[in-house]
C-alpha cells in the first residue's frame, strides 16, 4: 500500500470513528412535522427607527421565552430570524389558538383609580359587567409587578383569581392608589381600582372596608377576581409573570402537525429509504460487481457520516429533509458509478494493464466531473437554506450534508475499498469479478452500432421545442396552482375512518360560508381543505362541517401562512429560481467558457417549464416542498450537463483538430452508461419514495422523477445540440469554443 492509500485509510477510519461516536451519543432533533407539534412565526411591528426595531425584536424575544417557559413545553425552540421576526417551536403542542393567543397578545397591565364625577378621566372602558367605567391615569404598570399565581379559594369565594405581589416602588404606589380610594364612601365609583389587560378591564374590585383612608395596602400585594376557570386564571397570571411585549405582534405564519402524521411519515420514508436502498444497491452489484458491493458498503458509510453531521450541526431533520437523504441515496451513487465507468474506459481499451491502475486512473480522470457537479447541487442547496423557511430550508441542510458525504464516501472510503480489493492477488487473476474489466451492455451496443444521435442538432432542439410549448400551455390552459405558502391563507388536512367524497365536503361548506375553500383527496381516507386566511373560529367551523360528514374525521395538519408572509415567500422563490440558473451559468461559464454554460442554462429553463407546466396540466400545487424539488432538479439536470462537457473538454484538448459535431457525439456516446446507470439508481428510489412515502411526499418523488427524466433527455438532446450549434457560429468567427484546462 502506497503512502498516500495509507493516509486516505487512516483519514477514512478516523472519521468513520467520530461519526459513529456522534450518532450513538448525539440524538438527532426531529422536526415538528415528523414529531408533532405547533410553529408560529411572529412577526413585531415596525418602528420609527431601525436600531429600536432591532432592540424591541430581542426584548420580545426574553418575553415570549419566559411565557412559553410558563407553559411547562419540554425542549422547545424559540430563535430570532431576520430583524423583526420570531419563530416559536412548541412540540406536542396540538392547540395553535392557545398558543398563539399567549404568544401573541402584547400583555399591556396597568391599574388605574376609577374617576368619579368631576375627576380628571383619561378614558372609559366597559367594566367586568359591561358597565361603562371611567379610569383615570394609570398608576402601576405590570414593570411594578414581581410576581402572579393562580390561586383557588373555594371557602373564600373568590374561587381561581390571580395574587399579584408588588416589588420595589411598586409597593408604596399600591399603598398610595388604595389609601386615595379608601378615602372614597362605600358603594361610591371612586373606592373601585381597575385592572386593564390589554385595553380590557380584567377586574375592578373596591377597596376593602378594613383599610385606612390615606393608610392603603401595605403588604404589596392584591387578589384579580373574575369568575376566571382555571385556564383563564393560568393564561393572566402567564401574562402577568412574563411581562408586556415592547411592541405588538403579528402571526404571519401557524403550522400545526399531529403526532399520528409524524409517526406515519417516518415509516413512511424509512420504508422507502430501506427498499429504495436495498433496490439501488442490488442495481449496482449487477452492474458492477465486486466494485458494486465496495460502493454499496461505502454507500453505508455515508448514511452514518450524514446522519452524524446533521446531528453534531445541531440541525432538526424535517420531512423535506428526511426525503433529502433518501434522495442523496441516489445522488450519491452518481459519484461511484462515475469513477467506474472511466475505470472501464482504460481497461478495456487497454491503456491499463491491471484493474488496479484502471481504477487509480478512473478516480483521477473523474474527479473534475465529481467536483464540477457536485458544486452546482452546492449551489441549488444553499439558494434553499438562505432563502427559503422552515421544513424546505431543513431540506437544504441534509442536501448540502448529503453531497459532502456522498463525496467523502466516493472519493475516499470507495478508493481504499477497491484499491485494497484489486491488489489481493485472487482478483488479480480473475479481473472480471471487478466490473470493470468489462464494457458493460449499454457501451457495448453503442460501441457496436455507433448511432449518429446528433447528426441534425436542429431536429432535437425542434422536438424539445415542441414538448416545451406543450408543457408550457398548461400554465395557461389550467394556470398555475400554488401553494399556501406562496398565496396565503389556511390549509387543514384531515384524516377520515372511510372515505368521503370531496364533493359533498364542497357542498357543505360552500353552505357554512367559505364558497371558495379548495378540498382535495389524498390516500383514499385523508382530505385537505385549503381556503383564505382564516380565524381561529372560523377553522373551527371548517372542521365542524367535515366532521358532521365523516364522524371520525381528526385534524392532522394544521397551516396557517399571513398574505404579507405569502408574498415574500412568492418573491423569495422567484429570486431564488433566477439566482440558481445565474450561478449556475457564471460556474459553468468559469469552468466550460460560455458556449457549455449559455447550453446548461438554457437546458435547464427547459427543464423548469417542463416540470411547471407538467404539473399545472396535473393540477397539483406549487409550494415550498416543489421549490425543493424544483432547485433539486436545477442541480441534478445540470450534474449531466457538466458531466457531457466536462467530456467535450477533454476529446478537446485531444483532437482539436476535429470538426465540432464530431467532438459532441462521441462524448454523448461515452458519458450515456454513466447517465444510465446513474439515472436509474435514483429512479429506484424515488419511485419507492413516490408509492411507498405517503401523500406528503408523493408529489415531491413525483416532481424528481419527472426532473430527472426531462434531465436527463435535455443533457443529450437540448443542451448538447445547442452547444453544437454555438460551437459552430463561435467556430465561424474565429474564436475558442472550450478550454482544455483539466479540473
């Protein structure tokens, strides 16, 4: 074994070794969407000055973090996110309402005298009884206030009422507020103190007949009665305790997810992952052997890498982003299948006298396409972590996570596996258990019939042409359904005991007033009803319609999104989608010169329209986790684009000589096991995430399995005739098509 083998194995143990340290000692944090639970998204107002702004946002932050520490959730999250918003995670927390009325609500206590005739009146405010009361200036505020408890008295009578304890200045302000209203006769408007929450008077109790004119109450500390029950009494005293928001807030965004859904999408998923796996692992042994079942094992390798990293970053696995990994499965054979298929190259072609060279050459020659697409799905990922949110920006991480793994596994642990198993003298003497010895079935028919796939560049670009105005239309003929994320409003999915028909859910609440509420069926027994924004209340009567149809209908998810959140999020993925194809042509530009980059790109618009305009034609939703997918597929159908020029650039720098359609077909014919291979072992699994992963992630395979089949055709036959035809114009005028500079 060389030195450099020996550093690589070591590299490999080493890391092999802290990664599975990490994942037996380090729990993955799972998100709401795979463990239940309540986000809210709050949003401060704003204020004159930025700087108060950014200052009101973190005082809100300690207030919400004391109230929601008040409420007893065990591990909840509640982090800052840009200048004036505020994400709260409260897993098992299944009653948005709730938590958002305590979340939400800015908490504004004071005590005030109760003016009589002739006082000076600052306002009038109904009392307990609806009674107009006029208060005169506030006292005390809640600042004034060290702590409240709900307290139950049943010999008292005073049944659930809060104690509040005075600190500081407060307690001689109380003693002065009491001993001015004491002074007031019995009965008299003027003895009353009035508690006001928030712009509503709470209690307004008259002062006990026991306390002295002028004296007051000198222990600091007073009862607030009110017939509360005892939520209520928790709630204020909650507030009380927490303290007042600087600033008011906003909800712009509630999701509710139910334990059930959780639970079935991780078994959903796991299952998929395990016979999607399991499929792409026997498709690779097939094909290739003894170095299949090297790069299946350094397939397994990787899952414990990316799963310890996504634990060690602290970063929560969503439903996306569980889907993530399944995907990068896929993603990640592309690396091995990549170096393989150059292995074969050398041998069989005999510029390799033994495996082992073979396959030391097919990782050198490779590693620029591995890096080149590798780099452009980098670039798809971070587009998702910085401008997406929630469960889509989890995808992002596991994406990211997943393509440096997959790279490590590939380049690294596959190396020392099939470096170690080449030299044992066994495979020495019998180089085709290997799988490179051989030229494979797909090279072997191209090699024998040496089709002329792009003889008339301008046919293939006429055809995608025409499947591109086809798919196009439906954005017009049916228009473009998107998502509750990127319009706003409200979206409740349900799961029923039998099936229900969604026509009938239709009639029936186009009956209860929401004549504009969209009902799909998922699954036969599941049903999700998308409307405008609604109240509280008035999802509640959402849901009171659909169980008057179906008796066992439960509440499974629960999506709340504000139209000013919608908007941004509607912006954010436009700005997100021009981006990704602007850095992807600034890369390929840098590595290929414009000619290989202006042809991706343009493959790639294509290959957006197509996927668009398919699923305007399917009337299926476009929202977060089809930006997910849609990014996804930017930089998967860009992954075959580089991998053809990075082959052009070679045959380039060999023969440059040659006209330019004979430089393009046969880097087409040579790199087309590789796309076989490689396409197929993601198709595995994602048709076992697309049947097997449930409704909320049948529409994210499906979106990827159409991607990578429009891809794929595009990397061959739109990108590549394209690329002839500039090449032939740049040609013409003199200039350089391709650099021959090796990555």
């Amino acid at each position: 074994m060389t030195r450099s083998a020996r550093v690589r194995a070591l590299f490999a143990l080493a890391l092999l070794a802290v990664s599975l340290y990490i994942a037996v000692t380090v729990p993955v944090r799972l998100g709401l969407d795979l463990r239940g639970g309540t986000q809210i998204v709050l949003e401060t107002r704003s204020t004159p000055a930025a700087e108060a702004g950014r200052e009101a946002t973190d005082r809100t932050l300690e207030v919400l973090r004391g109230r929601i520490d008040a409420l007893g959730i065990a591990e909840p999250t509640l982090v800052r996110s840009g200048e004036n918003r505020i994400i709260a995670e409260l897993p098992g927390v299944q009653d948005p309402r709730e938590a958002a009325e305590v979340l939400g609500r800015t908490a504004q206590l004071t005590f005030h005298p109760v003016s009589a005739a002739g006082d000076r009146t600052v306002r009038t405010l109904p009392d307990e009884s609806g009674a107009p009361l006029r208060l005169g200036p506030a006292a005390l505020t809640g600042e004034h206030v060290g702590e409240a408890a709900a307290r139950f008295d049943d010999r008292g009578g005073a049944g659930w009422h809060v104690t509040v304890g005075f600190e500081g200045a407060g307690r001689d302000r109380w003693a002065g507020l009491t001993g001015e209203a004491a002074c007031r006769p019995a009965g008299d408007p003027g003895r009353r103190i009035a508690i006001v929450l928030d712009d509503k008077i709470v209690s307004s109790p008259q002062v006990d007949p026991s306390v002295a004119c002028g004296s007051g109450i000198r222990d600091g500390a007073t009862q607030i009665t009110g017939s509360f029950s005892p939520a209520e009494a928790r709630e204020l005293s909650l507030l009380i305790n927490g303290g007042a928001l600087p600033v008011p807030v906003e909800t712009v965004e509630q999701r509710t997810v139910g334990p059930t859904l959780g639970a079935q999408a991780i078994t959903a998923s796991a299952w998929a992952a395990a016979i999607g796996t399991a499929l792409t692992a026997l498709y690779v042994i097939v094909v290739y052997r003894l170095m299949g079942l090297l790069a299946v094992l350094a397939l397994a390798c990787y899952g414990l890498v990316s799963y310890a990293a996504l634990a060690a970053l602290g970063a929560a696995l969503t439903l996306p982003g569980l889907a993530g990994f399944v995907l990068a499965i896929g993603m990640a054979v592309d690396a091995n299948v990549l170096v393989f298929e150059r292995a074969r190259e050398e041998y069989t072609a005999r510029r390799r006298p033994s495996a082992r060279s073979a396959l030391a050459a097919g990782f050198r020659n490779a590693f620029s396409a591995i890096a080149d697409s590798n780099i452009t799905t980098l670039i798809a990922a971070g587009l998702l972590f910085f401008l997406a949110s929630g469960p889509v920006r989890g995808f992002g991480v596991t994406l990211g996570i997943g393509v440096l793994a997959s790279m490590f596994s590939a380049l690294v642990i596959t190396r020392v596996l099939a470096e170690f198993a080449a030299s044992r003298p066994r495979v020495r003497r019998s180089p085709g258990l290997t799988g490179i010895a051989t030229t494979g079935a797909v090279r072997e028919r191209l090699t024998r019939r040496d089709p002329q796939l792009l003889r008339r560049p301008r046919r293939w670009l006429a055809v995608g042409a025409a499947v591109l105005v086809l798919a196009g239309a439906g954005t017009v003929v049916r228009g473009v359904d998107l998502g509750v994320e990127f319009t706003g409003g409200r979206l409740v999915e349900y799961a029923t005991s039998s099936p229900v028909d969604p026509d009938r859910v239709r009639t029936a609440l186009d009956d209860a007033g929401f004549p504009r509420a969209v009902v799909q069926s998922s699954d036969g027994t599941g049903l999700t009803v998308r409307t405008e924004p609604l109240t509280d209340a008035q999802a509640a009567e959402v849901t009171s319609a659909m169980r008057e149809l179906a008796g066992g209908a439960e509440k499974v998810r629960d999506e709340l999104v504000g139209p000013s959140l919608g908007e941004e999020l509607r912006r954010n993925a436009l700005v997100a989608l021009a981006v990704a194809l602007g850095a992807q042509l600034l890369y390929l530009a840098a590595r290929f010169r414009w000619v290989f980059g202006t042809a991706a790109v343009a493959a790639l618009a294509h290959d957006v329209v197509i996927l668009v305009g398919v699923f305007a034609w399917l009337g299926k939703p476009l929202d977060g986790v089809f930006l997910a997918a849609l990014l996804t597929v930017v930089g998967y159908s860009v992954n075959d684009s580089v991998i053809l020029f990075d082959r052009v650039r070679e045959l380039t720098g060999r023969h440059p000589e040659k006209p330019w359609p004979d430089l393009v077909n046969p880097a087409v014919l040579q790199t087309l096991p590789r796309t076989v291979n490689t396409g197929m072992g993601a198709a595995l699994v994602l048709t076992a995430l697309a049947v097997l992963g449930g409704s909320s992630l049948t529409d994210f395979a499906l979106a990827l399995l159409i991607g990578i089949a429009v891809g794929t055709y595009s990397s061959v036959f739109t990108a590549a005739p394209l690329a002839i035809l500039l090449g032939r114009h740049r040609r013409r005028s003199g200039g350089a098509v391709a650099g021959t500079q090796k990555g």
